[in-house]
C-alpha cells in the first residue's frame, strides 16, 4: 500500500508517565472475581461511556449524535451496512482516527469517569489502555515472533530480557497462539499464517496489557477456520478485558458478542447508532424496525 | 432529385481485393521496425562503453596502477593517489549526505505538511538537475576562494550536494512504500510518533535506504566536474589532509588522457576500467540485493 498523505499525531508527545504495570496471574483473577463479586468494580474498571458523539472529516460528519455506553468485561458488537461510520466510531474509542488529517471530534468519551478527550490525556498513554487489532493482520515485516509481541513494550521503555520472557509468553499464550510458535519464536512474524498472524497481533495489543480491546472486523481477512479460533478466542479473552469489535458479519456478532450496537446511516450519509440492545434481544426481537430489516438481510 | 446509389464493391473485393491492407500492415512493419531499432540505440552506448573501456582498460591495469604514485619526472608509477583520494573523499561526503539526506526525507515523508513537503522535493528534483560543474564552483567561492588553496574537504562538500538529492528521493520512495497499516500497529500499541518512525517506519524502509545511499555513492564516485575547482587533483598520495588538494579516479583520467604521451593515455584507460568495475559492481550488488523484493 503507498501511503498518498504523511500521517503525523499532532498530540504526540511522549508522556513521562509509566506504562501500565504487567499483569499478573493474580491481577487477572482479582479482575474475573470483581467482576462476579463485586458490580461497583466492573463498574470502573474498563466501562466506556459514549454521549452525543459527533465526529468529522474536514467538513462531512460521519458520526451523528451518538449515545451508547460499553460495560466492562463484555463482548460489544457494532453492526452496520458498509459506509455507516462503524470502524470511525471504533477508532475515536482510542483518538486513533486523529492520524487522518481534518479529523476531529465533539461530544464526550469517558473511560472508568476520565474523559478520554481531556487535556491531561496524553492519545499515546491512552493507546495503551486501550488496544487495538485491525481488519488485516499487520505484524511487523521486519521483526521476528518474539520480537512482535514485545514491540510495544520495548518501544515504549526499557525493559529487562525476563520480563520480556515473561510477557512474550503469557501474551502468547493467551492469545492461544503459544503452542503452535513456542519452538520458532526467532523466525519472522510474517511466516505465519494469515490466522496465525492475527492471532499474534491480538497477542502484541495483550501485551501492553490494554483493558480494553478494540477490533475492526478481525476475522473478514481470515478463512472460517482461522475465523472459528479468533471467534473463541474472543470468547476467552471477554473474562478479562473489554471487548468492541466492528464486524461485517452479523452471524459472528450473534455468536462473540452480549451486546450488540446497530448503525446506520441517514440521508446526509452520517452514520448513527439506531439502537443497542443485549444481543440476544438484537438479533430476535429488536425495537426498532431499521434494525430488523437489517438482520433480516432486507437492506444492507 | 433521383438520388444515386453508387453500388458497393461485393465483399470479396473489399476483403481480398488490389492493395487493401497492405499499406496498413507495410507501416506496421516500418513502425515496429524503427521503435527495435530505436530501443537498440538506447543499449549500444553502454555495450560501447564497456567493450572499449574493457579492452583498452583491461591490459592497462596493474599492480603498479593501484599500489605506485605517479612518477614525480617523467612517466610511469600509478594511479593509487587517486585511488586513496577517491577512497577518501566519497565516504566523507557520504558521512554528510545520507544522514542529512535521510533526516530530510524523513521529514517530507512523516513529519512535514503537504505543502512543505512539495517544496522541499521539488527543490531536491532541481538539486538532481543542476549542472554538476555549478556545484563546483558555488562550493569553489566559499570553500576554497576564503582559504586561497583548493582542498580535499571542498571537494567532498561538492559530491555531498550532488549525493544529496539522491539520498533523499530515494529513501523517501522508500518509506512511501511501507504500509500505513505498520504506522497504525505501532500507534496503536501506544509507541509514540517518533519511535514508530524510527523502529517501524524506517527500519522497514531500510533497505530502499541503503539502495539509494549505495547508489549516489557510486554516482559521487565517477563526479568529475564539482572536484575541478574545488580539490583540484594531485601527483601526491595524500592521506588525510583535508586541508590540501586530492586527486581522485575521475580526475586522474581527465588529466592523463589529454598527455601527448601512449604511457599515460594507457594510464587512463586501467583508470577507467578500475573505475567502471567499482561502479558496476556497486550498482549489481545494490539491485541483486533488492531484486524483485518489495515491502509489505
């Protein structure tokens, strides 16, 4: 792909403050237990409150006025026939859509309170509470297996060979992808297979170790039985960490997801969200008659 | 008004009758004939060129060509003053060309606007342009007029501006060509903006990079014009003096094929052939090593 216009991150400063520490097996289990014990925790660790979004290229609006809250330690859907603004929507949820030129937001995004948008939040500190996989698995070509999954670490400070181990490996495996690549992690990120290398991208957004996960149609590159172990692994992964992934495939959205986020878009072609329900209710019983002409495939 | 139909020929007679289509198809002939011919022409400058050099060269080089001086009377030694000067006035010059060049590119690439950008690489497409004897003497009146004595350092000035361009474009080419989606991937991971260019953007790039570097070296190489009036050209083996005139390959042919003497014309010519293997053997290296090879 050539690149027509220079990128560049106008806020791009890096921020003196520290990563987030690395997870521990123990970190993890506190997560899973506030998350059935107590409701006040899930509450504020990874909930995103979404209101009156706006978002712009230049003069067009391609978000209209959307409202949605995203709760912690859930699988969100985002639905939506093509052009509706889904994967723009995804991408203010980390100010990465801020890498296009002309872009720019109004309303407000919280995160547990913080609104991600306030002055104090440094975008490069917010990446990394908020990761990111995309549509096409984009390893680094240069770079070996191990070398993938520690890039965000290694690029973002110094840190010891151990504790890279360490990460390389528990990422690895919680990505499911440990097994198959433990022997070969010196061979290049690339050789992998197409399933494979997405895996290994989700595994290089765990270690950061995000808590929120965002994913823009992960598994439309993929062959269905790639697309089967990203859709389990997504399963796995919701225990942790919260989860929003766009996606094309509204079978797959009844399949990963609890709640599911429908959008469309208007006469002006700005995408809004016309309704966000539990998913089951989406997919069987939807209030809004937009949505059931979508999933029914009447337009789309 | 009867209106008069004049009849048509039958169809055989429009197929296959007196002299049709044979004018289309004779200049059909002609054209492709003219464009082989034209697509010759293009390649018998280079066979030439090598045939010549290689078989006057050839017989003219060595030993005596690469380790001796020239004679300080008379006629005879060798070339190995312009071999050490070239040797050391083209890395020097790199050293200031491909680090600003690639600084620069990354620039136009990465971090400047639109506009700036077009500004600045439009001015390194003229840099390209500009005669290269120019550029020896716009270094000639600031490098060596102050100082009242042509130098070695001068003389590597003048080849990093001709290198300089060259560097750029290219390792700008170059990270043109990396995918926006890896500058996405390293974002999103929270690297900041300047590592992503550093350990992604340009590491990917790198061998467009040192293809490009490699090349305007081996252009800096065979600059003869920008060393006239600023290094000037030496009888002595000079090592180091920056300071003091150096001779270099081009020059060491310039001035030896113009001696009314066979001895130092054959000089020139072993020169010459010295010259054109380094080239060449830069310029296969280079594209052997990125032959078919594309990023992402």
């Amino acid at each position: 792909m050539i690149v027509e216009t220079p990128v560049r991150d106008l806020d791009d400063v890096q921020a003196g403050g520290q990563a987030p520490p690395a997870a521990s097996p123990v970190r993890i289990e506190d997560r899973q237990r506030a998350s059935v014990v107590v409701p006040a925790a899930t509450a504020a660790s990874g909930t995103l409150d979404i209101s009156d979004l706006n978002v712009f290229y230049g003069a067009f609006r391609a978000v209209k006025d959307t409202s949605l809250p995203i709760p912690a330690r859930a699988v969100t859907a985002i639905i939506g026939p093509s052009g509706c603004g889904k994967s723009t929507f995804l991408r203010t949820l980390n100010r990465m859509h801020e890498l296009t030129p002309g872009a720019r937001v109004d309303g407000s995004i919280s995160l547990d309170g913080v609104d991600i948008y306030g002055p104090d939040v440094d975008p490069v500190q917010l990446r990394r509470v908020v990761g990111m996989v995309f549509q096409r698995p984009n390893p680094f070509p240069t770079m070996s297996i191990y070398d993938n999954v520690a890039a965000g670490l290694r690029l973002t400070g110094r840190r010891s060979r151990s504790e890279l181990d360490d990460v390389v490996e528990r990422s690895l495996r919680r990505s499911a992808l440990w097994d198959e690549v433990r022997d070969k992690l010196r061979q290049p990120g690339t050789s992998l297979s197409g399933g494979q290398q997405q895996r290994l991208c989700i595994a290089r957004a765990l270690a950061v170790d995000p808590e929120v996960i965002l994913m823009d149609e992960p598994a439309s590159a993929l062959d269905p039985i790639a697309t089967l172990r990203i859709e389990e692994l997504i399963a796995e992964l919701r225990e942790t960490y919260t989860i929003v992934i766009v996606t094309h495939n509204m079978q797959q959205a009844s399949r990963v997801s609890d709640r599911t986020a429908f959008f469309t878009m208007g006469p002006d072609r700005a995408g809004y969200l016309v309704e966000v329900d539990d998913t089951v209710k989406i997919f069987t019983n939807p209030r809004e008659q937009l949505t059931e002409d979508y999933i029914s495939g009447r337009f789309g | 008004m009867a209106v008069v139909v004049a009849a048509r020929p039958s169809i055989a007679a429009r197929l296959t009758g007196v002299g049709v289509g044979r004018r289309r198809a004779a200049v059909d002939v002609a054209m492709r004939g003219l464009a082989l011919v034209a697509a010759l022409l293009c390649v018998v400058p280079l066979a030439a060129v090598l045939f010549f050099v290689a078989t006057r060269g050839a017989p003219a080089l060595s030993l005596d060509l690469i380790t001796k001086p020239p004679r300080a009377l008379g006629i005879g030694g060798g070339a190995a003053n312009a071999l050490l000067g070239t040797l050391q006035m083209v890395p020097l010059a790199a050293l200031m060309a491909v680090p600003v060049g690639i600084l620069g590119a990354v620039y136009v690439a990465e971090f400047g606007d639109r506009r700036a950008a077009g500004v600045i690489r439009f001015c390194a497409d003229v840099l390209v342009g500009v005669p290269s004897i120019l550029v020896g003497i716009f270094v000639f009146t600031f490098l060596v007029l102050p100082f009242k004595q042509f130098n070695a350092f001068a003389g590597s000035v003048a080849l990093a501006i001709i290198m300089l361009p060259v560097v750029m474009r290219t390792t700008e080419e170059s990270l043109h060509l990396v995918p926006n989606a890896l500058r996405e991937a390293s974002l999103a991971l929270g690297v900041p903006y300047w590592r992503t260019v550093v350990s992604v953007v340009i590491r990917t790039g790198l061998p467009g990079i040192l293809t490009g570097s490699m090349l305007a070296f081996a252009r800096a190489m065979g600059e003869t014009a920008p060393l006239l009036f600023t290094t000037l050209g030496s009888r002595l083996i000079n090592v180091g003096d920056f300071g003091q005139p150096m001779d270099s390959l081009p020059l060491f042919i310039y001035v030896n094929a113009r001696q009314p003497v066979n001895a130092l014309n054959d000089q020139a010519w072993g020169v010459a052939f010295l010259l054109l293997v380094i080239v060449l053997v830069i310029n296969v290296a280079v594209r052997a090593r990125t032959w078919g090879r594309r990023i992402g």
